[in-house]
C-alpha cells in the first residue's frame, strides 16, 4: 500500500478529531453542571476534568511538542496531569468550571486545526504520517470511553439514549472453533497511529488450541451463578476468592435479583438481563472463575491476537479479523452507536477466517496475560502511556467495546487494567488447549 498523501492524511486527522470532539462535546453536554463537577464514583474523575484533560493532553502534544508553542495556561497543566492527583482527590482541586473547560478546549482545538493546514507529516517519529494528532485522537476517544463509564456510574434520569443492535441471528455456528499451532506475527506493522505497547511486531510461537466463537452470555454466566460459582472457592485463584468474599460481590457489577429474574441497571434504566447479551461489568477474578467451572480457561493475550488476525490462508496477520478494511458498522458494534453489547453470534460479516465473532467491539475480553513489553520495546513518546504500567498487577483486555471509537481499536490494540476492575466496559470469552 502506497503512503497516503499529505492531503490524505490532513483529512483523516481532521475526521479523526472531529469525530471525537462530537462525542466528548455529547457526553458533557446531556447533563446540567452540577452532574459535570461531581464526583459519581471515587474511581472516576469529575466529567469536568476529563474535558480539560483533554484539551490540556492537545495542547501539550500538538502545540507544544509538535508545533513549538508557549505554554496557553501553564497554571493548569498540574491540575490535569493524571499522574500528579488520583482520581479521588480530583473533585477537591480548583478544576476549572464547565464553561471554562469548554473554552479552554475549544480554543486549543482551533489552534489545532490552524496549525493542522500547514503540518509536515514528516521529518520526527512524531509527526510521521500524523502520528501526533492520531495519537490525540485516540486518547480523546479513550477518555470518551471512560466519561461514558462515568455516565454508567451515575444515579439519576437517563441523560443519553442510542438505539438497540439488531436481535440475535438465528444461526450462530459451532460454540469453539480450532486455531491451528505454529507462529505468527503478534503487534501492528504498516499502522503508523499504533500505540508504543503494540511495537514491535515479533514472531509468536503458539499452541493449538480452541476458542468460544462468541464472547460469554448473560445466561451463560447465569448459570455458573445458579450452580453456587460464588459460594465456592475451586473456582477461584486465592487474591480472587478473597475479593469476592471481602466485597460481598454475587453478581456481576450493576446487576440486582429480584424475586426469580435478574434485573441490571444501564444508564439509568432497569432492565431484565437480557440472557443472549455478552457478559459485562466483570472483574478478571469473575471471568477467571467462570471459565475454571465451565473446565475451561481464558485464552492468553497471544492466542486471543492469533484468533483475530491469523489468517490460515495466507500464513499473515490482518489488521482486524475480517481483514484490512478499517471498521464499518456490518463489522462490528464500536463507537457508542448502541450502548450495550449485540446479542452473542451478531456481525457475521466480521467473523474471523476461522469463524470467531465479536472479537472486535462489544465487550473489552479479559486475557490471562499480565501487561508486559514486547521483545524489543521502547517508550514513545512518553513512558507514563505504557511503560510504567508494565507488570503483573495490570491484566491485559483486547478487541474494544460498544464505547471504543475505531480510531482507537486494531487487532494489536491493547489494553490493561487490575483484576478487581468492572466499572469498565469488560466480558471475556473463553478458550481451552487441544492435546497434542
Ligand atoms: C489505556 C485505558 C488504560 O484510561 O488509563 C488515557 C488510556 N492514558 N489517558 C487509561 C489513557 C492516558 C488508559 N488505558
Ligand atoms: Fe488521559
């Protein structure tokens, strides 16, 4: 493939961008101030900080270090560097008011787009075929990602509303397919906005093995419940069993029995868990679990990547499972056109050669791997995206959600979070090994 033209590539920046404005600009105008300046959950920022957050991580990236700017408000800079207050303390700074935050972002993006008319595409790692303004893009889109959780969190009236997927086709295929042994090429090549973690690309040997062709339902995960999964400690790994039992947790996060029916709260609605939905709102320690008692195991980060981009045709790796295109809605269920997940065996046009569904969108999928660097890994362009996470107390998550932009979603895209987490948008499916 050619390199795009400068051209080109200004108009996928400036789509990009604009497309993630739309999105933030939605999320922090559905609600009245007062719901944008407090704080819905110790875990999450004020909605109000991460509008800030976002101009302030654009300003620094686009008009400092690319363009050479001075600093628009070098006073605020400590206030929205995640690193200097945890997300808990957030609401007790003097964070700028709602109609601040909008200008201030605003007025970054408008020097944004100016300086965008003459960028050089060229010359530093930084700017090689945009990789800048993808990357600012991308963690716009991530922070939408995590305001909507934040909206999630919320009590209160529905402020958002999309319409539901279509209902479940009729024909789903097997319940596992087999992904054949021997190696295959693991992290992103030719995809100049992949992120420092996904480089560099390397051979991975990896073991036959069988996948579920869909992620873990609703009445899946019911039944693991009914079968007393929560009252029995075989299922758990130790730090597991012990969180479980210490927090008091049954059920996956949001979800409320009520009389014989599980009920769910989703975005300040109540509704029937609907049992042919993929499982959201579980913990690495949950999903873990569930796979031990269906005798299975969740697949490693490897094997998941090798299901998603293994192509047994041609012996390469794709960008995505049904093959380069970039991601249209026949695909997959991303960019919070649904807030929910489509119904298990949905997107038949985005399986895998194997036949593996979903693997992009719908449900973030819990590995078993730790967060770790690949062969050969070097921070870019600054070690607090990555590296410092890097180690076993993060679980590696892949293929995106509902609430993933396709800006920021590949095959090789990879994402990390503590095993006790489910506020996020997480499910799991499940894998197991074939004897040799
Ligand atoms: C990759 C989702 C773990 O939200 O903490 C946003 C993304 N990094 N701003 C996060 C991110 C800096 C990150 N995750
Ligand atoms: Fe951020």
């Amino acid at each position: 493939e050619p390199a795009p033209d400068a051209d080109t590539l200004r108009t996928r920046v400036l789509d990009s961008l604009t497309t993630a404005r739309e999105r933030t600009t939605l999320l922090t105008s559905c609600v009245e101030d007062p719901d944008l300046t407090a704080q819905h959950s110790p875990l999450m920022s004020p909605l109000v900080w991460d509008l800030a957050h976002i101009g302030n991580q654009e300003e620094l990236w686009l008009l400092r270090a690319v363009a050479g700017r001075e600093a628009m408000r070098p006073e605020i800079d400590g206030l929205y560097d995640a690193f200097e207050h945890s997300r808990a303390e957030r609401p007790t700074l003097p964070l700028l008011p709602p109609a601040e935050a909008r200008r201030y972002a605003a007025e970054v993006r408008g020097r944004v787009l100016d300086m965008l008319e003459s960028a050089d595409f060229h010359g530093t790692r930084l700017t090689e075929a945009g990789f800048a303004f993808g990357m600012i893009a991308q963690h716009e889109q991530q922070h939408d990602e995590t305001m909507l959780i934040t909206h999630q969190l919320r009590t209160g009236p529905p402020a958002l509303t999309a319409p539901d997927p279509d209902p479940a086709p009729l024909s789903t295929g097997p319940a596992e397919v087999l992904v054949p042994g021997g190696p295959f090429t693991m992290g992103a090549t030719g995809e100049p906005w992949a992120l420092d973690n996904e480089l560099p690309a390397h051979r991975r040997e990896v073991a036959p093995f069988r996948i579920d062709t869909t992620p873990v339902t609703n009445g899946a995960y019911q039944a693991f419940i009914e079968d007393g999964g929560y009252d029995q400690e075989r299922w758990w790994t130790k730090e597991g069993w012990a969180h479980i039992r210490g927090h008091g947790i049954h059920a996956p996060l949001f979800w409320r029995r009520d009389g014989g029916q599980w009920l769910r709260r989703r975005f300040g609605t109540t509704e029937a868990v609907p049992p042919e939905e993929p499982v959201v709102h579980v913990c690495w320690y949950e999903a873990d679990a569930y796979a031990r008692w269906a005798g299975r195991r969740l697949p490693t980060e490897a094997e998941w990547e090798k299901a998603a981009r293994f192509d047994p045709a041609t012996g390469g790796s794709t960008r995505y499972p049904w093959g380069d295109a970039d991601p249209g809605p026949e695909h997959a269920n991303l960019g919070q056109r649904h807030l929910r997940p489509a119904p298990a065996g949905s997107y038949p046009a985005g399986e895998s050669p194997l036949g593996v569904r979903q693997l992009i969108g719908d449900v973030w999928e819990w590995t078993s791997s730790d967060f770790l660097p690949y062969p050969g890994f070097r921070a870019f362009p600054y070690k607090e995206y990555s590296e410092v996470f890097f180690g076993p107390e993060y679980k590696v998550l892949r293929g995106g959600s509902f609430a993933v932009d396709p800006v920021a979603c590949r095959g090789t895209f990879r994402n990390w979070d503590y095993p006790i987490r489910r506020q996020i948008f997480s499910g799991f499916r499940t894998a197991r090994s074939e004897s040799v």
